[in-house]
C-alpha cells in the first residue's frame, strides 16, 4: 500500500517538505535536507522542540524531552511526532549544515588509550574513499555487536584522517564496557552520522564553553576549529569533573600558554585533597565569574541535568535564551 503523503511548512521561513504518513517530522526534513535543531533524536533532550501552528500530529506520550503542560500548549518533539495532515511548524532550520548528510560509514579502531580508570579514547580510521562531512560540535552513532551509542566528534579535522571519541565507562553500561574490555585496535565497526546541530554559530560574541566530564569532547572539536580559523573571538572553557584525574586532557593548559584569547577554569566537585582551583559545580564557576552574561555566547555539553540548570540560572544572569547552545549526553533509548 502506498503511503500518504503531508506537506510540512516552517515559519517564519516558509520552507515546505513533504512528509509520508508514520515517518517523524525530522526525518521527513533530513530528507529533504533540511536539518532542524535535534540532539538525542528518541525524545529525550529537548533539543527539537517547535510548536505547532496549525493541523494534526501524533505525538507519543511519557518523552523526556516535553511536559504534558508543553504538549497540551502544541509543543513537540520533532524527533518523535509524525504528521496527521498538512502542518505547519513554527521551527527554524540550519544552512550551516546544507550538504552535511548522515550516512552509515565501516571504521576501523586505529587506537585506544586510557587518560583516566574510566575513560577512554578512541581514534577510528575509515577506507580511504570515505569522509565523515561534519561540523566540528556534531556526533555519530557507534554501531557495534548489534548495539547503538552516540559518541561526540572529539576533533576538528574534517579532512579525512580519521575521528576521536572520548567514552566515559558508567556502571553496568553495556556498551561502554565492551568499549572498555573487548575493543582493540584493529576492531572493525560501523558508524552513522553526523548528527546534531551543535555547533559554533557564525557571530563575534565573546564565547563561554561549558563542559561536564567527556562534555569536553565536542568542546575540544570546536574550540581546536576556532584556532584554525585564527578567531579573534574570546574563549573561556569551564571544565567541570569529579575529581581531578576526570580532567583527562591537558589541551586547555596548552591552548592557554598558546591563545591569548583562550582561558580555562577546572572545576572540581568531589574533596580531593591537593587541589587549590575552583570546587562545586562547574556552571557555579561561571555564575561566580559573570554577573551579567548578555554579551556571551554559551556552549554546555554534558549531562541533561547539567545543561538544564545551567541556561535557567544563566538566563536569570541576562543571557539571551537563544545564545544558549547545548547538547545533552542522555541515555540510549532501545528504540533508537
Ligand atoms: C548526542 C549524544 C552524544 C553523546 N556523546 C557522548 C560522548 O562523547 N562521550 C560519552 O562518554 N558519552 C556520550 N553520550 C552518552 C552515550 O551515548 C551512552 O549513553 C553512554 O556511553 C552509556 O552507554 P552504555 O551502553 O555504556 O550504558 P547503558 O547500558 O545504555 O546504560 C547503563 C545505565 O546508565 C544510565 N546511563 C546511560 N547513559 C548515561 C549518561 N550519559 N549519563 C548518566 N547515566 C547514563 C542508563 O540509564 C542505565 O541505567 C552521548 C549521548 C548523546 C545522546
Ligand atoms: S528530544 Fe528530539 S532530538 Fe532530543
């Protein structure tokens, strides 16, 4: 049986694509190649919320991403909703990542190292006809032993050679503990992507990074993207971890010798002994730096709880909620 097929229309652009009955309103647009905010894409993060200004949706219930308060507002998740009818979309798309499209690549692990007990890095190596287009910021899904995780881009170098990915090892994580026990270099695996729509947007705002643990990682690939642009723009990195072996890299102290529009405050949140630098939660640091963040840019990545804190308190702190850029590590949904 041959589907149904609805038009979607954005505003304010008036940018339309056609959507088939079951399929979500952001892959719809993906083919189509139009790339619409989205992180998580399985209705965890938030991140593709738009409203609905006219027709009809099904929406799932019980997403983490939306509250039924949201959702009776005409609110949705485009990752998860599909199209009743035509509909239109108050939602804006992304230029910037016109021609980038996610496709399913064979990768080989080129390395694998161990910063801290917890943590790995990871170098894959692809055939050399395969590039990874992507912008620094993005992520791609690891495919692996009939799993899926996402891993965020840990580098800037979109010429081919290779992709980093920083894994954190969590208790009972199925993934992250074959990464941790049975990966080696020379494993093969697949990968897809990129995917996401973080990424550092075209602007001279003075930039404030926020990374919580292996939040470092796509933080990394775009700050490294800024120093090959020689950006002029200035760039503070608040790192936060648990404890001080957490703060696995030590790029910032070198990039802050290196740039001097770079500047870097670690911040850790457990009691280690030895440690004189800031302690606490790392979007504290940033409250206790800035009484006013109107002319900032912010980048967060880490955990959802983080990032939601964050643009509450910092929005109350006269950042523009629409300078608030982030990407949530949320847990894999089976689903996805
Ligand atoms: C867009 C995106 C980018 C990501 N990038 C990275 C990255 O660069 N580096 C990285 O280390 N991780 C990243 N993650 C998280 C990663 O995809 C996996 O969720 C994580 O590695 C856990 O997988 P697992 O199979 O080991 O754990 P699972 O077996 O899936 O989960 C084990 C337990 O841990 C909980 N859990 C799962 N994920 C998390 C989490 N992130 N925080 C707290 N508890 C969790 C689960 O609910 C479950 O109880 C990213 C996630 C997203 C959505
Ligand atoms: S909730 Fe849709 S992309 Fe995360």
């Amino acid at each position: 049986m041959v589907g149904v097929n609805f038009k979607v229309t954005l505003a304010p652009s008036n940018r339309q694509f056609e959507i088939a009955e079951g399929s979500t309103i952001l892959d719809a647009a993906a083919r189509s190649q139009l790339s619409l905010a989205h992180g998580c894409r399985d209705g965890s993060c938030g991140s593709c919320k738009s409203r609905v200004l006219s027709g009809q949706i099904s929406h799932p219930d019980n997403c983490a991403g939306i509250t039924p308060d949201e959702l009776a507002k005409g609110y949705v998740l485009s990752c998860v909703a599909t199209a009743d009818s035509d509909i239109q979309l108050e939602s804006d798309w992304y230029p910037e990542l016109d021609g980038i499209k996610a496709a399913l690549f064979p990768c080989k692990v080129d390395s694998i190292s161990f910063p801290a007990s917890d943590i790995a890095i990871l170098t894959l190596r692809l055939p050399a006809d395969s590039i990874v287009n992507y912008l620094p910021g993005q992520y791609i899904d690891l495919i692996w032993k009939g799993l899926r995780r996402s891993y965020s881009i840990a580098c800037a170098n979109t010429q081919g050679a290779g992709l980093e990915l920083h894994i954190r090892q969590l208790a009972h994580g199925v993934f992250s503990d074959l990464v941790f026990n049975q990966l080696k270099p020379g494993t093969l695996l697949r990968l897809e992507g990129p995917h996401g729509t973080f990424f550092v947007r075209d602007s001279e705002a003075p930039i404030i990074f926020l990374a919580g643990g292996t939040g470092f990682a796509p933080i990394k690939a775009m700050i490294e993207r800024l120093f090959e642009q020689h950006s002029t723009r200035s760039i503070h990195l608040y790192w936060g971890a648990a404890s001080v072996d957490h703060l696995y890299s030590g790029l910032p102290d070198e990039w802050h010798k290196k740039y001097q529009n770079f500047s870097y405050t670690p911040v850790i949140s457990s009691d280690d002994t030895g440690w004189s630098g800031h302690r606490g939660l790392v979007h504290q640091a940033v409250l206790d730096d800035h009484s006013d963040l109107r002319p900032f840019e912010v980048y967060a990545c880490g955990s959802a709880d983080m990032i939601t804190v964050a643009k509450t308190e910092f929005v109350g702190r006269r950042l523009l909620a629409e300078h608030f850029f982030s990407d949530a590590f949320t847990a894999h949904k089976p689903n996805k």
